[in-house]
C-alpha cells in the first residue's frame, strides 16, 4: 500500500489528465473537487468523493472516461470505484498512528563506553555490557545492573544502546525508562490504544531493550503484566533485554513474582558506590571533557571532592559543575585551592563535614607549614626526628581539637594502626606537660588552625 503522501501526488496528476479530458470546468469543480484515494489495493482503487450523489454520478457516467484518464497519467488500468465514506473504521486506522510509541525515546550519545570510567565499583557491570554491546541476544539475557541512585547505571545503558548500534547499524535499539513504560500502558488501559498493539510495537521494532529503574514498575499490576507480556516475547526471539534497577529484585517489593523469576535467570550486577581513587580519575575525564582546562587544581582539591561525594557520582559532577561555575563567575581564578573549593562547595555539604574536612586538612597544612614541611612529607613514612615530631603533634591536635578516634587518625595519616597513633599523641601530650616551649608551639598552632 502506497503512503498516503504517495496517493495524495499520484491522485494530484490524475486529476489534471481527467480535467483535459472532461473537457468540462463545471463538472470538474462541483464533482471532483476534495475527491481523493482512499486506498490502492493491487489494481483496485477506491476514490473517495464530495458526496454519495457525486459518488452515484462518477460511477455511473464518468468511470469509462475517467479510468482512461487516470490509465494515461499513471500507466495502470485501474478497477475504479468512487465511494462516499471511507472504506477504513476509525478504529482501524490507529495501527498506522500506533507505530509511533516510544517517540522521542532516543540514546543519549553524551553516555559512551569511551567516558565511563572504570573501576572496582563497576567493573563487571561494565564488562558484561561491554559483552552484550558486542553479541546482543547471546550472552547473559537479561542483564540486570543494580545499585542505587548516581552511581552510572543509565550512562551505562545508553553506552550499551550507542555502541551495540555503531556496531550493527540495522539493530533497532530502544532505550526506555520504565516509567516511560507506565505511561504507554495507562495510554491503552484508558482505551486510547490497544494493549495488542503495545506488545506488537515491541515485537515488530525492538531488537535491544534497554528498560531502566525497573523499580517504577513496582505494585502496578496491569503495567507489570503487560511488561511481562513484552519480556517474552522478545526473550524467547532472542533479542536482548537490559535493565537497571535500584536494588536487587529480590528486594523489591510488590514486583510481579513471574517478572521476579525472568529477571532473576539472567544476570544480575551491582554497582556500589567509586573508591576515592576512582571518583578522582571521574573528576579528572570530566574536569577534561568540560572544556575548562585553563582551571588548574590543587591535588588536594580533587582527593577532597574525592573523599566528600565519593557516594554518589552524581553529587560529585554536581560539586565539580558548582566549583566551575564558583571560579568562573563568582570568584573568579584559574587556580582553585583547597580553600576556593571549600567555599564554593559549603552550601552542598553538612557543616560537621566541612568542618572535619577544613580542619583535618587545616591542621595538616598548618603544621606542615609552622615546621616548613610539605603537607605529603607530614603524611609520608619518614622518620626522621624533625618530620616524625611533626607527624605526632599534627595528630595529636587532630585528637585535642576534633576529638578523631585514633582509627581514623591513623587512615588519615597514611593508614598507621591505632597503636602507632596513641603512643605518639601521648609522647606529645607528655611534652606538653613539661615542656613551656612545646606548650607554647602548641597554643601557637591552635591560634591558627581555629583562624
Ligand atoms: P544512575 O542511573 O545510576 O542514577 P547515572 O548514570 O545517571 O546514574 O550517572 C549520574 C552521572 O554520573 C552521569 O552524569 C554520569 O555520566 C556520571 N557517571 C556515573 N558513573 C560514571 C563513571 N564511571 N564514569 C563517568 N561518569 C560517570
Ligand atoms: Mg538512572
């Protein structure tokens, strides 16, 4: 069947070989005026006309001439029939509307594999849809990744869907989330759609299906089913499903038990929150990819993003995106501190975490300083007497002025057991006891690190 963009042209140049042959500007106007096809099927046409008169008319007296027409401008011998009312119910006409779910679902190609950064926390998540990209329908089916909120769990679905498709141009690939989902199924549940055609929407164009936050299915039943209805039938054609969710489906609950034991026989991968070192490789591709390179950091800047949004990648772009905007605009250098970054940052975090991360670090720097050390040689592994001396009394006030359990000290301190913390805040504090100058050097360093 032709488009009806085609009909509309092929019916347009019939139309002036009918009006030349008619001879007859009267008859052309009133009779054939706003006609047009209503469909080709093989050699019938069906030509849908002003009114049932018109129509009783056309047939009757000018089928011979008009067929004849129509044969010269299109060289087809059509069966004309001229009708009144469109032959197609209303209700037929929607598969052709119908074919359009989905529309504006497409991938995102700022998600790629090339900008995800890989580390412990997502590895394997990675390198299962790494697999898939590259064999979808034959590998893990379905692959479920989950874990919680900001963690890369989209960016990686759509590096999936954008490499599985630079891969095998033809692949019809369907990013959805399944909310998304919900909102289709209501459309057909309401009876503007028919739920057939939602099934056979995913049937006839999905070849990789990537449905993320399978959690919004949760407790709705008649979506849940319908989705269910879906994930067969594409499972048992082999085409492949990924998923995400925000916890394990076993956790959720209220999920539809059937669609619990598919999700359940594939794969399922976490992804837990980056390690610091791998949330500063993150701060480092993004600070690249921003287009900013005239900001220059101090390590320190990135080890504190690190350490402070290190839970959630999300906040941690959030935070860098707010450090550009604060050097920028508000304050603007091409060199950003610890102390640049401290303040542009304090709306985002608890004041009792700035507070530990300003003077955890204060007191590093300053003690550094105060004995012409580098804050790294401070935390490093030398003992020798002026830097070991240091060493204790910087963490002997991060137990006097924050009250830091020795542990933690420790691991501030480049991961020194408890023991080794204790016995060096006690050397100091004997010092301080029964020696004026150490006492005076302590009260001094205070004055400043509290400034
Ligand atoms: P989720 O879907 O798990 O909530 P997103 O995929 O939306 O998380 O990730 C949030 C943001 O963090 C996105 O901008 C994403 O690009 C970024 N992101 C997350 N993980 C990584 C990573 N490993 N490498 C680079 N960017 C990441
Ligand atoms: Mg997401």
């Amino acid at each position: 069947m032709p488009t009806v963009t085609e009909l509309a042209a092929l019916w347009a140049r019939s139309l002036e070989e009918i009006r030349d042959t008619l001879n007859d500007q009267r008859i052309f106007d009133s009779f054939l005026v706003d006609t047009s096809i209503d469909s080709i099927e093989g050699k019938n046409m069906k030509v849908l006309a002003n009114t049932s008169l018109a129509a009783q008319i056309l047939n009757s007296r000018y089928k011979q001439l008009i067929t004849e027409a129509v044969a010269r401008s299109t060289g087809t011998v059509f069966e004309i029939e001229f009708i009144d009312q469109p032959t197609r119910s209303k209700v037929e006409e929607t598969p052709v509307e119908e074919a359009i779910f989905f529309k504006d679902n497409k991938l995102d190609g700022k998600y790629r594999f090339d900008n995800f950064v890989v580390g412990k926390s997502n590895r394997e998540a990675y390198q299962a849809s790494l697999m898939i990209a590259g064999a979808p329908g034959q590998l893990y089916n379905p692959l479920l990744v989950y874990g919680n909120s900001g963690l890369g769990k989209t960016h990686l679905l759509h590096a999936l869907g954008n490499d599985a498709k630079s891969r095998f141009p033809r692949l019809n690939v369907l990013y959805i989330s399944a909310s998304d989902f919900v909102e289709e199924y209501v459309k057909f549940a309401t009876g503007y759609r028919s739920e057939q055609s939602l099934v056979g929407f995913f049937k006839e164009n999905v070849d990789v299906l990537l449905v993320d936050d399978i959690q919004y299915l949760v407790g709705k039943r008649g979506t849940m089913e319908t989705f269910f209805t879906v994930f067969e039938s594409l499972y048992t054609k082999g085409k492949q499903i990924v998923m995400t969710s925000d916890q394990h489906p076993n956790n959720l609950d209220g999920l539809d038990e059937r669609l619990r034991t598919r999700f359940n026989q594939g794969l399922s991968l976490s992804m837990s929150a980056p390690d610091e070192m791998t949330s500063e490789q993150i701060l480092k591709s993004k600070i690249k990819s921003s287009g900013n390179e005239q900001l220059t950091f101090d390590d320190d800047v990135i080890a504190f993003l690190a350490e402070k949004f290190s839970n959630n990648v999300r906040e941690l772009e959030g935070a860098l995106n707010r450090l550009f905007f604060y050097t920028i605009n508000i304050r603007p250098s091409n060199h950003v501190t610890l102390e640049i970054a401290t303040e542009a940052l304090a709306s985002l975090m608890s004041d009792r975490s700035i507070k530990t991360a300003l003077s955890e670090r204060k007191i590093i720097a300053m003690v550094a300083e105060y004995y012409s050390l580098s804050p790294s040689e401070l935390l490093g592994k030398s003992r020798t007497g002026q830097v070991a001396m240091a060493r204790h009394i910087a963490m002997y006030l991060c137990k006097e002025m924050m009250d830091m359990p020795y542990a933690k000290i420790g691991s501030v301190f480049g991961g020194k057991d408890h023991t080794t913390v204790m016995n060096g805040v006690r050397k100091v504090e004997k010092e301080v006891d029964e020696n004026p100058g150490m006492k005076r050097a302590i009260d001094d360093l205070k004055a400043r690190i509290k400034k």
